[in-house]
C-alpha cells in the first residue's frame, strides 16, 4: 500500500476565549492516502472546521496547538516555513466561497494573481513574470473554467464575483484550488450554501477531479447522505474526538464504535442525526474525561470514564477509537 498522503497524529487544539480554554480538539488521528476522497464527517462544532484549519496552518491567534503532528509526505507541517506546501500542493475550498474573493477585481484578475505566485511552472524563488509563462497561464486558467464546466470562460473572467451566482463562485473556487495541480484538496462544507441540483453538480465535478488528476480531497460535511455518495472513506468525530475511520462500505455496514452505531441507527430522522441518542454533546469548556461519548453510551465502563481512549485498529484500515469496540450489526 502507498505510504500515507497526510497523517494526523494525537492532535490537540484549544482555544483561548473570554470564557476559558475551549478544548475543541483531542488526540484527534487519522491518514489519508494518495488519490483517495475522504469525508470528515460529525454534527456542527464537532471541530470539522478546526481540524481542516489546523492542516491548513490557518487556525486563529486565539487557538493554541497542545500536542500531536501533522505529517504531509515527509514534511512537518507544525514546522519550519511551510508556506509554500501549504499553498501550492495542499488547496483549500471553503464552504462559502464568497469572502475568498476581493470583491475589488475582476474574476480574471484574481486567477492571473493566484497563477503568478502558484503556477506549476513557476520555479521556486522565480522572479518577475515572464510572457511565455503567463501565456502558458492564462491557457491552463481557461481549461480549469472548462474543465468545472463553466462554459464561456473569456466572457467570465471579465466579470466582479458578485456578478456570479453561487454556484458559479463554487465552481470557479474549484477551479482556482486545483490550478496549482495540488496533491490535497481540503473542502470544507463545499456545497452546504448551494441549492440541491448544483450540490449533485459540483459533488459529481470533484469526484471526477479527483479520479482523473489523483488529488486527494478531504471533504467535511455534517451529512452522511452526502459523504456515502462521495467519498472512499469516512473518519467520524464526536466533540473533538475521532470516532472511527473505515472505508464507506465498512462504516456503513459494518461500524465498530457505538457513536457510529447509533448515529446510522437514528439516520431516518434526516437533518437531525443525534435525535435517538439520549443526552446532550458536551461542552468543549468542560469535556468529560477519558471518551467524550461516555456519557451518552450504553457501553461505558469506568475505564471510558477515566482514561484515554486509544485508536486501534481492528481490522485492516479500520480504525476504532474506544475501549470496547464491538461488531455492531448494520443499521
Ligand atoms: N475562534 C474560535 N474561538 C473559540 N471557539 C471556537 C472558535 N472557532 C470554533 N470554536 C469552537 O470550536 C468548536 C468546533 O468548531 P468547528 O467550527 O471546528 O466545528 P465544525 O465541526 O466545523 O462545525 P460546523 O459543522 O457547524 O461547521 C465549536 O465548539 C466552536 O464553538
Ligand atoms: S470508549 Fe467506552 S464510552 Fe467511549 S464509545 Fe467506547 S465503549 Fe462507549
Ligand atoms: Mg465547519
């Protein structure tokens, strides 16, 4: 098996607030393999968002880094300078694509812009701008429109963003990601702000993306539905912890971890995934020690109340994040 893409090792994340330290990650570790799809997976505030942040080396001044690594191919990207990686061979498309825009300069302006500095061709350090490098540019810009389907892509580039409609904006947020011909692609809610027959579009538009030019993508979402059609695998998190990580068949059908378990058990209330778990999920200011999930699982020993629960590996490339892990019949 090729060696892993991203690994995300015991990663803890809090965040100083006026209230105290809210302790948003913990020990949170999965990989990710080359050319894969990933969904990250959990209700809102589960730390979704934080996790792709912290990858990203975009997280706000108020969040502190306790602990763990995060590892992209051999580099350490809790290390030294990382700018360029993180830029070039790791891109980013947010939920909302709106505020990645200046609204200040026309859609074309901004792709020229990203192409100058992020451009497969340019070499690193290169000076200045060359003619034949920004012909090549502006060539390779007009078949990342095309390539996201968004025809007439002379006549788009001379437009503001806000002349776009939000699909539109998506698309070429797509587009300006994947210009750097990244190794990883991380989006977060990517269709969440769109209507239901663009977010088919624009899930099919990544798939493919992913299958033809080998990216990796990690794909957060709040909704099962969604990552079953999309991804290859899914890492599940509870309030800040990482519940289990198994290929779409397997964590279907064959979960391993009660959250996983209840959560599939309770799916028919669509749009409200928690509504058959009895219990609240804990505040991140005052978590509960050893599994967050203890509170709420019938399975909970007093090892789960106390001590950490470590990621094990059950079977091959399912990982398993709780004492007592336990075959549990498809939902
Ligand atoms: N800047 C911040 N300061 C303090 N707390 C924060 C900050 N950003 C996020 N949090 C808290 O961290 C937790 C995780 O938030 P995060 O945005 O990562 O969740 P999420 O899974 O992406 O949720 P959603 O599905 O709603 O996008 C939440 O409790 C949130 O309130
Ligand atoms: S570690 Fe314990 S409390 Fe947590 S999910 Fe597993 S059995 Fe339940
Ligand atoms: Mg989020």
């Amino acid at each position: 098996m090729a060696p892993d893409l991203l690994s995300v090792r015991d990663l803890t994340v809090g965040f100083a607030t006026e209230n105290g330290i809210a302790r948003v990650l913990d020990h949170v570790s999965f990989a990710m393999r080359p050319g894969e799809i990933m969904g990250l997976v959990g209700e809102s505030g589960c730390g979704k968002t934080t996790l792709a942040r912290a990858i990203l080396g975009v997280l706000p001044e108020s969040a502190g880094i306790d602990s763990g690594s995060i590892t992209f191919g051999t580099t350490n990207l809790l290390g030294a300078d990382t700018q360029a990686i993180r830029g070039r061979d790791i891109a980013f498309i947010p939920q909302d694509p709106f505020g990645s825009f200046s609204p200040l300069f026309t859609v074309g302006d901004q792709m020229a812009e990203l192409m100058r500095w992020k451009s497969p061709e340019r070499a690193p350090g290169e000076r200045g701008y060359k003619r034949a490098r920004r012909r090549n540019d502006a060539a390779r810009i007009i078949a990342a429109l095309k390539a996201v389907q968004l025809p007439d892509a002379e006549r788009l580039l001379r437009k503001y963003p806000h002349e776009l409609s939000g699909g539109q904006r998506q698309r070429v947020m797509i587009a300006m990601a994947l210009l750097p011909e990244p190794r990883l692609v991380i989006a977060d809610e990517p269709t969440t702000a769109l209507d239901v027959t663009i977010q088919a579009q624009i899930l099919k538009l990544l798939r493919e993306l992913a299958t033809e030019r080998g990216a990796s993508v990690l794909f957060t979402t709040h909704d099962l539905g969604t990552a079953w059609e999309i991804c290859d695998r899914i890492t599940v998190m509870y309030a800040g912890q990482e519940a289990e990580t198994a290929e779409v068949a397997d964590f279907f059908s064959r979960p391993r971890h009660p959250y996983t378990a209840m959560l599939l058990a309770s799916l028919p209330t669509q749009g409200s995934a928690l509504k058959g778990i009895p219990g609240d999920v804990p505040s991140p200011f005052t978590p509960p020690p050893g599994c967050r999930f203890h509170p709420r699982c019938p399975r909970a020993s007093d090892a789960c109340r106390t001590s950490h629960n470590e990621t094990a590996e059950p079977a091959s490339g399912h990982h398993v994040r709780c004492h007592h892990p336990h075959l549990w019949p498809a939902a």
